[in-house]
C-alpha cells in the first residue's frame, strides 16, 4: 500500500462527488421540466412517437408503461441478435445467436444488467453492438431513471395522484441528461485513441510473417455509455482492459468518473426537488462513505502480501498483480472494479476472478447491499430510499412514534413493499446459486473447486439479480442452466424491484405532507445517516454472510494457513 494509491482513491472521489453537486441541480431542473435548449427536437419526438407529454400516469399506469416499453425493446433486441447475419453493418459475416444466448443477452441489456456470456467481438455484428446493444444501454439507464424521478416526485406535495409521465421521463434524459455528455465524452476518448468505425476489423502482418486479425468498430460512443449509464457490455470481451477502450491512465479516470457521477448526483437531485437540501446530502453522504470503505478495503487487500509467497518465503513484492494491467497498477484497477461494483456496471479492467479472496469479497459484497453504494442510475437512489424508509421504521420502533420521512407517514403498506423488494433479490440470489451448484451443468461451470468455486457461483447469480453484469472469469455461462437461469434472475431482480418502488411512490404521494415539528426525528444529519448505514448493511448484507463465510472469507483463512485448491 502506497500514499500514491489512497492518493489516487481520493482523487476520484473528489473529482466525482465535486461534479455531483452541479449535475445534482441541473436534474432537479430537467425533472420539474424546466430544461428545454432541445425543445424543437423534443417536440419532434413526441409527434413522431405519438406521446402526449402533458398526460399524467398514477403509478399503476406508469409501472405498465414502462414494463411494456421494456417488453418491446426485449423482443427487439432479441430478433436483432438472432437475425445479425442478415442485417447491415455485419463486415465480418457474424452469424445469428442462438436463442438461449439471445435470450440471456436481450434480458441482460433490457434490465441494464449487460451480462454477457459470450465474446462481443467475433459474435455481435457492428450493427447489432451500435443499433442493438448501444440504443438498450441509453434506454434503459433512461428508463432507471425515469423510476427515480417518479419517487422523487410522490415526495414534492400531498394529495398527488401521479408520477408523471414515463414516456416524457424517458425521452428528456436520454436528451438532455445521457447524450450530451455521452457526446462529449466519447470525443475526449476518441482523442484518447479509443477507435470509432464501421470498418470490417483490419489485417496486419507480424514481425513473425503471420496475419493477425485486430477487430475494431464503433467503440468509443458504446464505451462512453456502458459507464455513464451504469451498463457495463464491453465491445470486446477484455471490456475495460482492453486498449480499444481504455488505453491510458487518463482514460481509465475519465470512465470511473462516468461510472459514478450520475449515481452521486441523483440524491443531490432528490434534496433539490424535495425543496431539502440538506437530505439529499444525507443520502450521498451515506454513499459516499459506504463506498470509499469499499474502496480502500479492495485496495488494501490487493496491496497486501499474498500469503502463498510469504510461504514460499518471499517476504516482499509489489502486491497481486494477476489478472491487471501493467499500465493501470494495483489503485486503478481496484478502484475501477470497485466503482463498477458499486454501481451496477459490469465493466472491469482487471479481472476479479484472479483477486485475493478479500479483494473479491468487497466488490460482492457492495452487489449484496442492494446496489445501493451510489448503485445504478435511478436503482442506486430509489434503493436508498427504500433503506430510509426502513431505517426510521427501525427509530420509530425505538422510540414508540408513527414513523414518518420527508413530511409523509411511513405504515404498513410501505413497510412491506420495502421489505419485499429487499428479500425477493437475497431469495433468487441464494436459491438459484444453491441449486446451481446441485446439478451437474452448473458445477461443470465452475473453473475451481472448494471455496473459490462457490464463490464464482454465488457471484454470478448476485452480479446478475443485483442487474451488475461484472463476473469472475472461472465461471462459465453459457449452458441452458445460466442463460436462462441467470437471464431470468435479471428480469425478476429488475422489475420485482421497480414495481413495489413505484407502488410505494404512489401511496406516498396520495398522503398528506405533513409540516416539521419538533417530535419529527431528524433524517439529514450524521445520526441517520448512520442509521442508514447500519440499517443497509444489517438487512441487506448480512443475509449474505454464511454464503460468503463460506466462500471468500473461507478461501482466505485458508490460504493464511498456506493451502490452496
């Protein structure tokens, strides 16, 4: 461990929460409607699409809304992959995928999970990765979103019966939010050296005197939006590692930068349109805290002595460099992964399959918290919110009062919606990985036994129902078992969450807003926020703590004792 790797966490972190704060309040603007510098190309869009704008949806019509949007786009995508080889922009001839694959990867890219049990470069077309994958990550950040923008709303008044309208939502932050700093950012990369082409992939002659084929295509906009909107699908199978989309140092800062500055900026969005600054700071400060812990600790553990050369007797080195780019080092790499992680983006520039088992927990574990340390964009924040309302249901319990968030009564209804949101994951997450490792498909997955082997398994199934997409290497997903397995925990891990959050949202917005008094328990100062905190790890993390017991930390103490599988 070095001062010039806490240095560079540190850095990040300043650099993201310091754009969070301006970004925060210009998404207030955009989600109260007051941003229009695009409104002939809005307008366009609405007559061209046939949406009424002004139309007001109560949450019911809202969650149809957006799940029939997400149905469409499903089936699209899905034809898109299996028909790829007749479609335009295929130089290389790639063939149609086959249906479970399709399957998988048109659940993975509807839900803004971006798993991908395949390699993109020699099996996704230019076409299907620009017009197929690319359009899914915009729209389905958008439609994230759209969900947080919604909740936000059933907090600004009482007596509300809608949440707005899911079409307007989506068309404003694709427009005014997603592509113009998509746009920007994707030219820094393109001057970075980060390819973009419809070109077929180009041949070169080695110093050997063999050919080598070197694909390329339409790279540097795909990899601005796999980070920006939390999606993570790389163009080719090393993602971030890879030099096509990451080549250097500067490039590897600006995309943690874009991994994490939407997700820390929509709880600043949330104080802004609640008219209480003071508690979407709240929000971000338990964020910001839960993942700089992450971060130093992932750091720290890949820093570390690998207790097998200590062993060996071999006292010194320069930490686990296995599976990381030399051009990176142990503090970017890390804190990418843990960025990514935290967030519910898949990208990776090192490979956390080969971390130590401690290093490997912490990004696991950050997926086990819910995604909620910023989480995704729109997920992260409504995540967090329903932890608030469990966390002064908890202080209400303590103190004998009527819990109560932002001026509206907290009952029953939105008590186990909350907790249903939060269980149904940790359910698909342990059920499935546990019946995984019962069959003879999903052990032949695996590439190692004992501790490690589990936890390749169990990370597979949190990475997908937690909608991240980042997997250990070893395992192997592309069986009956995994596409549909894991294509299936996507869409439940999704959508199982986003209804009762637009439920809640709904009944909130109905109720009264009540005025601050003084028995109102404060939720904008260090006390909740450690509440919070304590609330997120108790109900989210530790439902998880035998599984990693038995994964990780097992792997761990096993190698302190210097035996390996």
């Amino acid at each position: 461990m070095t001062f010039h790797g806490f240095g560079y966490i540190a850095l990040v972190l300043v650099l993201v929460l310091g754009a969070a704060f301006p970004l925060g309040a210009y998404m207030a603007r955009l989600f109260r409607g007051e941003v229009h510098w695009l409104a002939p190309i809005e307008r366009g869009i609405y007559r061209l699409c046939g949406i009424d704008p002004a139309r007001q949806m109560g949450w019911g019509a809202y969650a149809i809304a957006l799940l029939m949007f997400s149905v469409a786009h499903f089936l699209l995508l899905y034809a898109i992959l299996r028909l790829q080889y007749y479609l335009p922009f295929n130089p290389q001839h790639i063939a149609g995928m086959a249906p479970m694959l399709a399957f998988n990867t048109a659940a993975s890219f509807t839900t803004n999970t971006n798993w991908q049990a395949y390699s993109p470069e020699s099996q996704i077309s230019n076409g299907a990765q620009m017009f197929g994958l690319a359009v899914h990550m915009f729209l389905s950040a958008a439609a994230g979103i759209a969900v947080a923008a919604a909740l936000m709303r059933a907090f600004t008044s009482g007596g509300l019966k809608t949440l707005g309208n899911v079409y307007a939502d989506i068309t404003r932050i694709t427009l005014y939010l997603l592509l113009p700093i998509a746009l920007i950012a994707a030219v820094l990369l393109l001057v970075s050296g980060v390819p973009m082409t419809f070109a077929p992939f180009a041949q070169v002659h080695t110093l050997a005197g063999g050919v080598q084929t070197i694909a390329r295509g339409p790279v540097a906009l795909q990899e601005v939006i796999k980070n920006l909107g939390t999606n993570g699908g790389g163009f080719f199978n090393a993602n971030a590692a890879h030099p096509f989309e990451n080549p250097t140092g500067l490039t590897n800062l600006l995309e943690i930068w874009l991994l994490l500055v939407i997700g820390f900026a929509l709880p600043i969005a949330f104080g802004h349109m609640i008219g209480r600054k003071r508690e979407g700071v709240a929000l971000f400060a338990a964020m910001a805290i839960i993942l700089g812990f992450a971060m130093v600790g992932t750091y720290a553990a890949e820093a570390a002595n690998n207790p097998i050369l200590v062993h060996a007797g071999i006292a010194a080195h320069p930490g686990n460099m296995v599976g990381k780019e030399m051009r990176f080092g142990i503090a970017q790499s890390t804190t990418f992964n843990t960025a990514a992680t935290g967030t519910s983006t898949g990208a990776v520039n090192s490979f956390t399959d080969s971390y130590m088992p401690l290093g490997g927990l912490v990004p696991m574990f950050l997926m086990q918290l819910d995604e909620v340390a910023p989480g995704g964009v729109g997920s992260g924040l409504y995540g967090m919110v329903l932890f608030a309302l469990l966390a002064v249901f908890v202080a209400g319990l303590m103190v004998g009062r009527t819990p109560e968030y932002l001026g509206k009564k907290v009952q029953a209804k939105e008590i186990k919606l909350a907790m249903l949101a939060v269980l149904v994951q940790t359910l698909f997450i342990l059920a499935g990985a546990g019946f995984s490792l019962l069959t003879k498909s999903g052990l032949g997955s695996l590439a190692n036994a004992g501790p490690h082997g589990l936890s390749e398994m169990l990370y597979g199934w949190t990475s997908a129902t937690e909608n991240n997409g980042s997997a250990f290497a070893g395992l192997s997903a592309n069986t009956p078992l995994l596409d549909y397995g894991l294509g299936a925990a996507m869409l439940f891990g999704r959508f199982a969450v986003l209804i009762p959050v637009l439920a809640i949202g709904g009944s909130l917005a109905a109720k009264p807003k009540l005025p601050h008094s003084a028995g109102t328990f404060p939720t904008d100062g260090s006390l909740f926020v450690g509440l919070l905190i304590g609330v997120i790890i108790i109900l989210g993390g530790l439902q998880f703590m035998p599984a990693d017991t038995l994964g990780p930390l097992a792997e761990h103490y096993l190698l302190l004792a210097g035996k390996t599988f």
